[in-house]
C-alpha cells in the first residue's frame, strides 16, 4: 500500500477540494492505474471538509477497482502507521475517509 501525504489543502472546504483536483487528482489516479493500493493521509480539518473528502475516496474506489483506496485524516505519527498497517492487512476495506 502506498501512503500519498497530501499536502497544501487550503483551510476553506471548496478550495482545499479544488487544490486536491487540480494538483492531487492526476497524481493518485497514476498510482492506482499501475496496479497499487493507495491510503492517502490529509491533515486534520473541521466537519466542513467530510463531504468532499468522502465523495472523492469513494469516487475513486468506484472507479478504480478492484484496487483499493482510503484516505486518513490525523496528524501522523503512530496513529497514521497504526492505520495504514490495518488498512493494508484489511483487503476488503476501500473507499473508506478514517479520521485518527
């Protein structure tokens, strides 16, 4: 499973959605096309980005399988291996936004 660490995210949930589609999007539909899993890894964020980042997970698990992707909302550290390590071990769980 490949961790992608999203970067740059705007505090305003249309803009930080906006950021990911523009310069996120093309980067994890590669990974996911060569055949890896992928658990992307945001910072954390208030209610106001759920939707949006729920939709996306969702949109490319559809998309993409049967390859499998996340992604996890948390500030790192232990948490964030904790969950990759179970997400990686889980082969049913994708499309799934994690908050730690």
């Amino acid at each position: 499973m490949k961790r992608i660490a999203v970067e740059g995210l705007p505090d305003d949930p249309l803009a930080a959605a906006g950021v990911f589609h523009q310069h996120w999007l093309a980067h994890v539909e590669g990974v996911l096309g060569r055949g890896e899993d992928v658990m992307l890894f945001v910072p954390p964020a208030d209610h106001t980005h759920r939707e949006w980042r729920q939709a996306i997970v969702a949109g490319l698990a559809r998309k993409h399988a049967p390859r499998r992707i996340n992604m996890v909302a948390g500030g790192g550290g232990e948490a964030a291996d904790a969950t990759e390590a179970y997400l990686a071990a889980a082969p049913g769980i994708t499309g799934q936004y994690l908050e730690t």
